[in-house]
C-alpha cells in the first residue's frame, strides 16, 4: 500500500478548528434577538449564545462533544426536533461530503463518517449516494421541547479570518406565534441558568462562559 502522494500530503490542511476568537465570540454574543452559534467544518458546535444555547438545547446536551451529525442520526431526539429530519439527514450529508472532498486526508472527519456509518444504516446509504447538492433554504421548522413548533429564518456566514468557521443564525419573524415562542425561550433559560448556579459561584461563572 502507498502513502499520500506528494501533492496530496502538501495539500493537507490543518485539524478542524477547535477553538474561537474572543472577537467571534463577541459577535455571536451580540445577537441578542437570534440563536447563533459557530460550527466547524466538523459540524462540531463550539460556541453559542445566550439564546443559541435555549434553541439547541437538545443537541448540546447529548453525549460527548456537541455536532450536529451525530446528533441527527445518533440520538433519537433529533426526529422530534428536526420536523423534516430527512431534509437535515440530506443535508449533514452532503455538508460532510463537500468538506471530504476539500480535505480528504482530514483523519477526524474520517473517523467521524466512520463512526455515524457504523452506527446508522440511514447515513451509510446516503453516504453512498455520493450526493453532494446542498440545498440551502433559508427557512426550517422544529419541535422544541420548551417552545414547541417553531418555522425559522437562518442564514449561514462564513468567518473570513478563520477558514472552516461558520455563524448559524436563526431567527424568527417579527410578530408571528414563532417570535414570541422565541422571546418565552430566552426568559425561560434566564430564569433556568439562574436557578441552577445559585449560590454557587464557580457554575455562575461557567454560565457566563460556556465551553460546549
């Protein structure tokens, strides 16, 4: 068996970003009125703010570190939340595949569409659909456990200074039954993360900042 070729290892890229800048932080933390967070080229959710953290309860509470994959074929929550999970299915797919196919010698994304093809028949088989379309509709329904039914707005933006990086952010229309399942979100988990870190000042200060 023969290595990576010459091209390719000079191709390779660095690890999936783990980590994010005080200034990206900042951003995400300043959109008050949305659920924001910033994912990796892993699907890997690194940082969220105080609303992002409500909406994506589910998928930051599951076992392990928190990526959208592994939530949506691996936990069974994610039919509930996901109203179209076969839309999400899809389209973590062929997230996965385009980034492989920019980066294939990436042993982490490897290992991880090792692992969800093990443990999920669904993903194996669209895997080997070799389907690489990613549509990009920019609007998406879910189940929340708290909120309920909620159809949301969400846009994508690329971090320029960090390549691999994305900001989700989701948002509701003003004045629908949506946003205002929203805004009970963001009281809800104000009055929820103060409950859980009173008097105790070292999980105030996690609360202040998380490390998902």
């Amino acid at each position: 068996m023969t290595g990576p070729s010459a091209g390719a290892v000079g191709r390779r890229r660095r690890p999936a970003t783990r980590t994010v800048r005080p200034v990206v932080q900042w951003m995400v933390d300043a959109m008050t009125g949305a659920a924001a967070f910033v994912v990796n080229s892993r699907q890997d959710i690194l940082v969220a703010n105080h609303l992002g953290r409500a909406f994506y309860a589910p998928v930051l509470e599951s076992p392990g570190p928190a990526n959208m994959a592994r939530f949506t074929y691996l936990d069974p929550r994610a039919r509930d939340f996901f109203t179209d999970w076969n839309r999400t299915a899809r389209e973590c797919v062929a997230a996965l595949r385009t980034q492989a196919g920019r980066d294939p010698l990436d042993r982490g994304l490897s290992d991880l569409i090792g692992e969800l093809s093990t443990q999920s028949e669904e993903f194996a088989a669209l895997w080997a659909a070799h389907d690489v379309r990613l549509h990009r509709k920019t609007e998406k329904n879910f189940n929340h456990p708290v909120a309920g039914e909620l159809t949301l707005r969400y846009e994508r933006l690329a971090v320029d200074g960090d390549p691999g990086l994305e900001i989700y952010a989701y948002v509701a229309e003003p004045g629908s039954r949506s946003a205002e399942a929203f805004a009970f979100l963001a009281s809800y988990e104000v009055h929820r993360a103060a409950s859980s870190r009173a008097g105790d000042p070292v999980a105030e200060h996690r609360a202040l900042r998380p490390q998902l």
